[in-house]
C-alpha cells in the first residue's frame, strides 16, 4: 500500500512556464501549458525533452484550454483568453492561432469541444450566455443559451449530443441545445459556488458537482430535489472527475492554508475513504487530465499540472482500478473475455445506455437519444417490455458462458463452456414474448452432452421461462443462469462419478464445493434463491412484548421507494460488482472494514454485506469530516504536516452505525389478559362466592368492568341456593344447570372470551364453574363408585389427593382411608433414595404395582370421564342418574378437554409472567392427568420372601418389608436407601450415620456415598 | 398504554436480521450481517451483554429460543448453510451441536412445542426441511424432508401441541396422542402443511394464494379452541390468514389481511393468538387485530409518532 501513494513516475519541472492551464490531446502525445507570455508543448512520450513553445504575449491568462476530442481534429485546441477563445493549430512542431472566436462581452470562464461533433464548441461567460460555436463558421455563435446569470462552468454530455450542463453559483442547469430559450432541468445543487462539474462518461443522466460548500455530489437530473450521494469533504473541492474506468473519481481540493495538495480517487461504491491519494505536488494542483491509454496498455496515466510548475504523470494500474470497482464479481470474472473496460459499464435499471450489446443494437439506443421528454420508452414497474430493452438491460456476467444477442432476428446464442462440457443453445423469442410466450430453446452444435441431459436442460428451462411469462415477465437471464447450475451440477457429477440422473431434479441448487467459495459468492447470481435477508421485523416475546428491529434511521434504500424490495439476494450483486453506475451508489457500508491503508491485514475482497443495499441518505457532516482526516492520517503516514490532525482520531474510529437499535416495547395493553389480574385473582374453592366477588373486585379495580359484571354473574350462578340437593330425585326437579341462566348463559359467556381470545377468563370461569360442579353435587357417590371400582387395585386414594384437600366442605363425608395420609405412607415405601416427606412424590407412585393395561390410569377417576371409561350399568337406575349428574353440571361434560385446553394454556402464560402457585391452582382442575412419570420407577420387594411388596408389611410373609439397618425397626415414614446395595433406613438415621461414615451402615462393604446419592 | 420499556444497542457491526426474547421475557438474542449472535439480559430495562456466539461464517438470519425446561438454549441459522444449537452451561454459552446437512443458506429454524421434545425445524434455500430431534447423551436425531419447496423454503412454524380431530372423540383420560404439525413456506408461493404420520413427515396441504415468494409464516399459538389459524406473507404484499374449522384440519379457507405495497417479510402472533404483527420491507411495523365480527384491522402503527422510521419518500 505505501508504495502506491508515490505512484508517481514522471516529474518534470517546467520553472518559467507560469502557465494556468493544461489539456492533454486526445492521441495522448501532447500536453499545452499555457502560460501568459507563451504556450509550452510538452510531449508526453518524451516528457524531459524541451518543450515546444507558442509565443503569446497577452496581459490576460489562459482561462482554459482544450484539445479537440476528435481524432481528425487533434491538432486543434482552444484557450480562452479573457472574453476571446483562441483556436490554435498544431502541426509538425510548431503551431498558431488559426481563427479567433469572439462573442462574449466578458471574461470567459469554461469551454468544452463537443465529443459528438468535432466542429462544435462550447463556451460559457461571466456575461450570463453560453454560446454553441460551429468553427466553421467563426463569425457568431450558432446557437446562444440565455442563462441570465453568469456560468462558471459548461459541460457537454458525453452520451446525448444535444445535452449541456452549466453552473451558475450553486446551480446547475442542463440545457438542450435545440430549446435556447430556457434550461430543461433546474438543479439547486448546492449551498455555495460550484467549481466543477462533470458529467458521467456513460449515463447521459448523470453528473457530479463539486461545490466551495466542501462536498461532491451526485446528481440524477431528472431527479432535481434529491442528490443520488455525496462525498463530504473538509475543504471546498475544487474539481471532481469522474475516471475513465469504472466507478472511480478523482477530486482536487481548494488550497487552504494546510496547503493540502494532494488528488484523491475515490471509488464511487465507498465514498468514506478515499482509495488512494495521489502525494507528490507542492503546491496547488491547477489541473488533471487523463492520457488516453495506448493500446494494449491496462494501465490509465494521470497527468497533472501544479503550481510548483511541476508535472506529473501518475500509473494507475489494473489493481488500483480495481478498488475503484471494488467487487468481487470481478475477481471472478477475471477470467472472463468480455471484461474489457469499455464494456463493463452495466446499466442500471433506470436507463438503456447500455453497452452490452455490442454494435448496432447499442447504436440504435444511442439514435434514440432525441429530446429529454423523449424518454417515454420507460416503462414505470422497471421491467424491460421489448426484447431490445430486455436484451440491453440483462446481466449475464457468468464465468464462461458467452451470450450473443439479435434483436432483429428475435433471437439468441447462449454458449458455455465447462471444462470439457461445451454448450450451444439457440433461444428464440416468440413475437409476443414476454407477454405469455415462452422462448424456444434448441441446442445446436457443437453442444457435447448427451441427448437425455439435453432433454433435461430443455425442459428445465421451459418450465423456467414459463414461470416467468405468464406474469408477463422476462426469462433470458433466469433461464441462463438456470442453464448454468444445470451444467455445473453435471459437471459435478461427471467428476464424482456418480451418475445419478436425479441430482438434476433439483437444478437451482447448484452443487457447491466447499464453504471457502460461500464468503465469495455472497450476493452473487448463485444466490438467486435465497430471500433478501430481512432488515426490520417484530416479533411478540414473553407475555406482552413486542420486540422489533428496524433499519437505522439514516439507512436509504438507494433504489426509489416506488420499487419493491428484491426477492433475492442475488439482487445484492448489482451493488457490488462494480459494473454500478451512481444511482446506485452508497456511502455508509462497511466504512470501518475498508478503512483503506488503514488496516494492511484486511484483504481486498471485503465482505460484501445486506447493508450494500441501502445508504446514508445524510450523513452527519461533522463526523464525515473527522473520518476523512483520520483517513488521510492513515494514508500519509509519512507526511509531518498531518500529525497535527490527530485531534479528529478519536472520532474516526466511532463505527458507523449499521445496526439499528432493537426495541421492546410492551404492548400487554392490547391482549386480553392481564398479570395484575393473573397475580390478583384467587381460586378459593372452599368458598367460591367470595372468590368471584374478590375476582370481581380485581378486575373492576384493573378497569376491566366486563369481566367484574362476569364475576358478578358467576357468584349469582353459584349460589348455594340455585344448586339442586345432590341426593334430589330427578324426576322431581330440573337442575339449574338446565335453567338458561344456567349452563346455556355459561356456553354463552364462554363463546364470547373465546372470540375475544381472553384465555384468563376463560380458564378462571372454568376453573370456578368445575369446582361448583365437583362440590356442589354428587361427591359423595362418585366417591363410593370410584372406591367399590378401585377396591383392589390399590392406589385410589391419589384422586383425592387432589381434590380432598380442597373441598374441605366434603371432608366429613370422606371415608377416613381417603384422607392423604395412606398415600404419604405408600409413597414413602417406593421413593427410592430421595427424601419422601413431600407431596410430589405422589405422582411417583401412581404405576406402582400396577399393570396399567388393566387399571385405568389415575385419571380415570375424574367424575366428567367416568361416564367413558366403559364401566357397564346394570342397573338402569344408575345410569339414569349418572345422567341426571350429568345434566347437573353447569359445564358442559362434554367438552371437558377443550376446558382443560383453557386452563392448561392459562397455566402456560402464569408460567411465563413467574407465577408459578397460581399456575398450579389453575392447573389443579384439570381433569386431565400431566404425562404420567415415564422414569425410572421404584419398587419395593420384600427382603425375606423376594415377593413385590406394598406397604410395611408384606403380603405373603407377613414380615416387614423394609427394615431400618440402624435401628431395625420396620420403616413407615420418611426413609432413604442406597441405590446400589439396597440398604437404607430412616432419613434421620441414615442422615446422622452419613454425616460420619461412607460405608452402608450393614458391613455389605458398599461405598454407598459415592454410589448413590444421599 | 404502550410504552417502549426498552432500547438496546446490539453493537452489531452490520444490520440485524432477527431479534427474539426468550420465554420469559429476561432475555433478547439478535443475529446479524456481522456473523455474529449476541444475546442481551434486558431485566429490568437493562442491557447487559451475556454472549457474544461467533461460530457461523456467514450472515445469520434467525435465532430461536426452546423451552426452558429444556435449558438455556438457542438456535440460529445462516448463509453458511449451517444451524448451530447454543446451550447455556454454568453460565457461559457453547455450541451445543452443529448442523451442516443443508446445502443452501438455511433461513429459518423454529423449535417445536415442548410437548413434542426438543425438536428443531430448519428451512433452507436447497428445498429441503430437516428435524433435528434431540435424543438423548448428545445425540441428535434428524429426518430430512427433501424437496419440500422447490428452489427453496423460506419459513417454517410448528402448530402448537393441539390434540387433532374431534375434541370430543378424543378417548379421555390418557396422555393426548399429539400429532407433530408444522407450515413452510417457499419460493414455490406455496404454503405447505406437514404431519407426522408414523415417524414419517408428510405433506399434508399445500395452501396456494400468493403470487410470488411466501416469506414468512406463522402458525397461531392455540389457546384451546378447536380452531387453527395460519398467517403467511409474501414477496408480492399481501399477508393472508387461513382459518381451519375442520376437525379433520383439511379444509383451510384464505382470507386477504391487506396488500402491502412492499415485500412482507415477517409475521408474529401474539401470545392468545388474536393480534398479528407485521413487518416489510418498508421498513414499518402494523399490529392487525381479529374484530368480533371476522375482520382484520391495522389497530397500530408502531412506527407512527416515534420519529423511528423516516419516510423514504
């Protein structure tokens, strides 16, 4: 990198010139210096030779000079002189005024030699006209532009011939020549002076300004109010110009004080940080041209002219153009043949000066440049509508395949070559096409795969092009590039060996190597699958968050709003591949990764990234500026006269912010459920009228009145007065669940909160409602049945572990066996070496002793499922009561389990907000059991007779089951024991015994602290 | 009253593609163009970096969270083609398992409902859907739907753990027979359904309205009614909702949300499954909430007011 910034290779020193001005001819063999007393010609093939002199002798400067672009006319160049332009003659080594233009009234400012036509030149004055001179005729301008204010500079288009631009202070006007009478596009481009304009060398709509304001901006002039991007400076920028290569653009700066000399090409893809700073000139650059290069050269030469009276011709070489495009398509294209420079320039979607397509076509484009209001031919959704505008706009830059495209002829020749693979496919566009008319492919010699891969191909791209067409959308590239991954996984499968025909069903999935080639493909047309990566999004979170990322602020998309967001990222390569005109320039991507000579370890293929896609509409001037400086402290390390610059580094380093901030934002106002009601409500069953008016209470004191009038209703509808006698005959009495007031206002509340989604109260009414079912009737016999079913299957007792405790207003009636306290006991036996003295053991025990393909899970037992576990009815009675129990309930039976969806689902989000009892209340209705234990389980064998024992005392012997080994009495309550030998006792003796020894209290020799777990 | 409770600066170095809040809320994980994935303790309004996971090599376009009661885990996948399982052990996170089976970027991962296991579903642009089903002693099990979108899936979203058919039918009292069903969508414009039959995935029901690349989608969370509810958004605009009463889950009925006039390209359901947030390439947010009466409504503009989003015009 340091060598590049002397890349200087010619100085030479011109002491006595004094000349003002400058122009490189276009053979590239001379250079004017014209100076007040004479004009020196220098030949750049031989710079240190003597110069040629042409004596002048004027009071007045050489405003500008310019050879004539033309190479019929190389000879000639102008130079203004005051109000006067000189037009000199060069001929074998001597040369002369030949004819003198005079018009203007004052001072002129600029001048510029048509490059379309080589008579044609431009002037412009501090007298407020621009006049059109046709040199053979020198007696008056042909034409005179009426601009009202004086111009300082005048630039003819270089793709339309009748276009001009002017600057007139902080204006810019673009004029075409056939309507004199007034300026076609007004631009306030800029705040103070504009110094220098330039348009781009091939977008007819393009040009930059640069502005004493201390920046260089981008125009669009059919975009006026907007600048496409700017290049903020520290100082006034003299002149920015564009590069004859792609996407660079080298600025001057006006001399201050800190005397900085130097010229900066910038890459108009990355406007942070110059690419490379041209260091060399003592004083005040006055002016830079670029030589035209000589054939079969790579290499462009900028020759630049000081007021140190130097001057200079700088190399810039392949690779340091290549940071001017900087991409990485174009590492790959390197290879490619069609890459010469004049041909890279892609065209953006917005224009069709395309330069592609070679040879006619491109010149019936260039015919059609007419009159700006011409420009109809854009069709306003973007997409190309002719073939001609299809063929011109498509990017088919894959390594070897080569497309040659006839419009005329509707048709054309896509060849590709893949190592030994060769490919010629002809596509013929239908007359209607795009319009529901698929192309026609048809492979052709010298194509050298076989005949059922070629069928494959055609098929493949039919069905491609057919997607397309019928939205009435084009299909070459698609299908060119579908014809590629096609080939390529051949390839693969030629190479592999492996012909398996079937790879190719899937062809848009090209068969990649390895991840190496990932990092450099990124963006690139093999991604023409994958989504366009989201850059804002919202997602709910937690309970009642809504959680969103958005762009930042300052992030632009650089393409109009008015077009959709690409689909896929391959989109992403238009904005790297340095084939990129202006319009799609961005300033803010990846500033701190391509802090150029700043980091030597970066490589050159940076990353490039989703941010590409979108700019900084305005930067912040104030850190623009510090960056720069801290850039150029970089650059020039050498150089003393920047050290004093250092105060701004603090601020360089602040990285740019790509990344917007992530918001989270509570938004549980808008759900229908509340954690203040979450924590508030209370599921008091021994007394359910309190607890709807409480619940009430709560949510009338959270605002929400619907709910409080629900609760209202609920403590009405519960009522202890409503609910029939559980041991009512139903012949006699209807139940109140039958009363509309009854289930059917129930049903009713409960569709509402559904379609209101508001599962709180949903799951709180049926929590409350359920109990009122439970309590209120038939406790007592579905208790009975559930014993005299349960008898001999051991464990019942867990059903009431649950629901006992709670309904407390039933205990009396509960037979004393039922009580929770067996179930401690039963537990305690078969909990293994963990601590059983807790009620979560219960559920440990439920498979114990049991064979669950003959006894029915625990739940069963629950009185609503009692009706299908099959249990036949002999007796008609019963099952007419079961009915009539049944139609007691004010929920309905039926839905039980969508019931216990509600609760379960309210438990879920009492879960989330962290309160976890009031979860477990809720979750306590549910008839439905949690998934039963599917661990490990632990049984109890006696230890005399080796018979599966349930309780203390085994049922074949009679011993004791379980013996404490320290005290050796048999064990009732809370117990541990080893996992490995078996041995264990009482928690309080095995916890004392262990505080002390590891070894098992028998003498079995078992480490049973480092066995197991006590 | 909704009130922003939190601002974090990620840091990252490059846009964000994705920001998701772990189960309880404590948490905030983002991934970026930056490689990286960062995850946040937000308690209280705070922002205290917990992890910075360097791992995937390439931009990574989403995160999710499983189930705490499986442990502190993350997934997130990427351009790299690759999906890296994060866990969270004393305190410090490590990669827990990395999935290269994909030969594309993958662009979604979704972890399914904790009644089914951790089970992980990762969507990727080579067409293909796999399951990752964790096993057991780091072992993870995985099944691969090949070819489920052609040239690629988009989006995936597991249906929440509903037991299917007839409530009523169901025969009560044992453990509810889950049948595992996930939505994709795809460059194919479809919306595919997926169930799991005997161990195998199969597609179930192709839904077909959009016109161009389906995005994203989004089962809706199942607050026990019978019903199930699809959104899914797309490249052409338009977010539709599909609706299915059918107890047999095969009749699905579309109904348009709105158009957007850019590309939609993330949907999210609240948590009782009855407001829709949507965000596009627009670069807004829109809350759209179900009325008594059917139909769907912007009820906010998130964006409106804060000066966060500038128009682009």
């Amino acid at each position: 990198m340091a060598a590049r910034w002397s890349s200087e290779n010619v100085v030479v020193e011109f002491r006595d010139a004094q000349a003002t001005a400058m122009s490189v001819d276009c053979l590239g063999q001379h250079a004017v210096l014209s100076g007040r007393r004479f004009l020196l010609m220098v030949s750049l093939e031989a710079p240190f030779e003597a110069p040629r002199k042409i004596s002048r002798q004027s009071k007045w400067d050489v405003g500008t000079v310019q050879w004539n672009p033309h190479k019929a006319e190389s000879h000639v160049f102008a130079a203004s002189s005051n109000q006067r332009v000189d037009l000199y003659s060069w001929r074998s080594g001597g040369g002369e005024v030949h004819t003198s233009l005079q018009g203007h009234t004052r001072v002129i400012s600029d001048l510029d030699w048509s490059c379309f036509e080589p008579e044609h030149l431009v002037t412009s004055s501090v007298d407020t006209y621009i006049y059109i001179w046709d040199t053979r005729d020198t007696r008056k301008p042909t034409v005179a532009l009426s601009a009202v204010a004086g111009a300082s500079q005048v630039k003819w288009n270089r793709r339309n011939h009748c276009l001009l631009a002017s600057s007139h202070d902080g204006d810019v006007r673009i004029w075409d020549k056939r309507k004199p009478n007034t300026a076609v596009e007004y631009v306030a481009a800029h705040l103070s002076k504009i110094h220098g304009l330039d348009w781009h060398p091939d977008n007819e709509y393009i040009l930059a300004t640069s502005s004493q304001d201390n920046s260089v901006r981008f125009w669009d002039f059919r975009q006026p109010r907007k600048y496409l991007n700017i290049l903020s400076c520290q100082v006034p920028v003299w002149k920015a110009r564009y590069t004859p290569f792609s996407n660079g653009l080298v600025t001057v700066m006006v001399p201050q004080l800190r005397r900085e000399n130097s010229l900066l090409l910038w890459s108009s893809l990355d406007l942070n940080n110059p690419v490379h700073a041209f260091v060399g000139h003592d004083d005040v650059v006055l002016e830079f041209q670029w030589r035209p290069q000589k054939e079969g050269s790579k290499d462009y030469q900028l020759v630049t002219w000081s007021r140190d009276q130097t001057l200079r011709i700088w190399k810039v070489d392949t690779q340091l153009q290549k940071l001017c495009a900087n991409d990485l398509v174009e590492d790959l294209m390197e290879g490619m043949s069609l890459t010469t420079e004049s041909e890279k320039i892609l065209p953006s979607p917005d224009h069709e000066s395309a330069t592609h397509i070679s040879g006619q076509l491109a010149d019936d484009i260039l015919d059609q440049d007419g009159l700006l209001n011409s420009t109809g031919r854009h069709d306003p959704s973007g997409l190309p509508q002719t073939l001609q505008q299809e063929f011109s706009l498509v990017n088919l830059q894959i390594r070897n395949v080569n497309v040659e495209m006839d419009a005329v002829n509707r048709s054309c020749v896509v060849s590709a070559v893949f190592g030994t693979i060769q490919v010629r496919l002809v596509v013929k566009f239908p007359a209607h096409y795009p319009n529901n008319a698929a192309p026609s492919f048809q492979f052709v010699s010298p194509t050298t795969i076989p005949s059922t891969m070629r069928t494959k191909i055609q098929k493949i791209l039919t069905d491609t092009s057919l997607q397309k067409v019928k939205r009435n959308q084009n299909c070459l590239e698609p299908c060119v590039r579908q014809l590629v991954s096609c080939l390529e996984s051949y390839m693969t499968q030629e190479d592999s060996g492996a012909a398996n025909p079937y790879l190719l069903t899937n062809p848009v999935t090209p068969a990649l190597p390895a991840f190496p080639r990932v990092t450099n493909t990124y963006g690139s047309y093999q991604d023409a699958n994958i989504p366009f990566p989201r850059t804002s999004g919202a997602r709910f979170c937690g309970t009642g968050c809504l959680v969103y990322f958005t762009r930042p602020i300052t992030m632009h998309r650089s393409v109009p709003t008015t077009e959709p967001t690409p689909r896929s990222l391959s989109a992403l390569s238009a904005y790297h591949s340095g084939v990129l005109t202006p319009l799609k320039m961005r300033t803010e991507s990846q500033s701190t990764l391509r802090l150029y000579g700043g980091s030597p370890t970066r490589t050159d293929k940076d990353p490039v990234s989703i941010s590409s896609f979108y700019y900084k509409e305005r930067k912040p001037l104030q850190s623009g500026l510090r960056r720069w400086s801290m850039q150029i402290a970089h650059d020039c390390p050498k150089s003393r006269r920047f050290k004093t610059k250092r105060e701004g580094a603090e601020y360089g380093n602040r990285p740019i912010k790509l990344a917007g901030k992530v918001i989270i934002q509570e938004i549980s106002c808008l759900l229908p459920v509340h954690k203040a009601l979450g924590e508030a409500y209370i599921l008091n069953v021994n007394d359910i009228q309190d607890t709807c008016q409480k619940n009430a209470a709560a949510a009338l004191a959270l605002g929400r009145r619907d709910v409080a009038k629900v609760w209202a209703l609920a403590s009405a509808a519960t009522s202890l007065d409503l609910s029939p006698d559980c041991e009512s005959d139903p012949d006699t009495d209807t139940p109140w669940a039958r009363h509309p007031f009854g289930r059917h206002l129930l049903e009713t509340l409960l569709d509402h909160y559904s379609k209101m989604s508001d599962i709180q109260t949903l799951a709180m009414l049926c929590s409350v409602f359920r109990t009122q079912g439970c309590s209120q009737m038939s406790d007592v016999q579905t208790l009975a049945m559930l014993c005299s079913a349960f008898r001999t299957s051991g464990c019942p007792q867990d059903y009431f572990s649950l629901y006992g405790q709670h309904a407390p207003g039933r205990s009396t009636q509960i037979p004393p066996h039922h009580s929770r306290y067996p179930s401690y006991t039963s537990s305690s036996m078969t909990s293994g070496s963990c601590s059983s003295t807790s009620d979560s053991t219960t559920t440990t025990t439920w498979n114990v002793g049991r064979d669950p393909e003959h006894i029915p899970p625990w739940g069963e037992s629950s009185p609503d499922d009692y009706r299908y576990a099959n249990q036949p009815y002999t007796d008609p009675r019963e099952r007419e009561k079961e009915l009539h129990d049944m139609n007691k309930k004010l929920l309905d039976p039926t839905n039980t389990l969508q019931f216990d969806d509600f609760k379960k689902y309210y438990g879920e989000i009492l879960h989330r907000w962290g309160l976890k009892e009031k979860r477990a209340e809720v979750l306590k209705f549910i008839s439905c059991p949690p998934e039963p234990h599917r661990g490990i389980e632990f049984g109890v064998y006696c230890c005399h007779c080796r018979s599966q024992a349930c309780g203390t005392q085994c049922a074949v012997c009679k011993r004791f089951t379980f013996q404490c080994a320290i005290c050796h009495v048999a064990v009732r309550g809370s117990s541990n024991f080893c996992l490995s030998c078996g041995h264990g006792g009482h928690t309080s003796h095995m916890m004392e015994w262990f505080r002390t020894q590891d070894e098992c209290p028998t003498g079995c020799g078992c480490r049973c602290l480092l066995q197991s777990t006590f | 009253m909704v009130s922003v409770i939190n601002t974090v600066d990620t840091s990252h170095e490059d846009m964000i593609h994705d920001a998701q809040m772990d189960y309880y809320g404590t948490r905030l994980a983002t991934c970026s163009s930056d490689r990286s994935v960062k995850i946040f303790d937000v308690k209280n309004g705070g922002q205290i970096l917990v992890a910075d996971l360097r791992g995937h090599e390439g931009p990574v376009w989403q995160v999710a969270w499983a189930h705490p009661m499986y442990g502190n885990i993350l997934a997130s996948c990427s351009y790299d083609r690759k999906v890296i399982i994060w866990k969270e052990e004393n305190n410090s996170w490590e990669k827990m398992y990395e999935y290269t089976g994909h030969d594309s970027s993958v662009n979604s991962v979704c972890w399914g409902p904790y009644d089914f296991g951790l089970i992980l579903a990762c969507g990727s642009s080579d067409g293909a859907i796999s399951l990752l089903t964790f096993s057991g002693d780091q072992q993870w099990e995985i099944k691969k739907i090949n070819n489920a979108h052609t040239i690629g899936c988009n989006a995936v979203s597991w249906a929440p753990a509903v037991v299917p058919g007839s409530l009523i039918d169901q025969p009560s009292g044992q453990k509810p027979n889950y049948i595992k069903r996930f939505v994709s969508g795809g460059c194919d414009n479809l919306v595919k359904l997926w169930k799991e039959e005997d161990g195998q995935w199969k597609e179930d029901q192709k839904l077909e309205a959009h016109s161009d690349w389906v995005r994203d989608v989004g089962w809706a969370p199942s607050i026990g009614l019978p019903s199930s509810t699809i959104a899914s958004c797309s490249q052409d605009g338009r977010v539709f909702i599909w609706t299915c009463d059918d107890p047999s889950g095969n009749t699905w009925t579309a109904k348009l949300l709105h158009k957007f006039s850019d590309v939609v390209w993330h949907v999210s359901w609240s948590i009782t499954g009855n407001i829709l947030a949507v965000s596009g390439g627009d670069n807004k947010v829109t809350l759209w909430k179900e009325s008594a009466d059917g139909q769907w409504a912007c009820i906010s503009d998130i964006n409106k007011g804060q000066g966060a989003v500038s128009n682009e015009q």
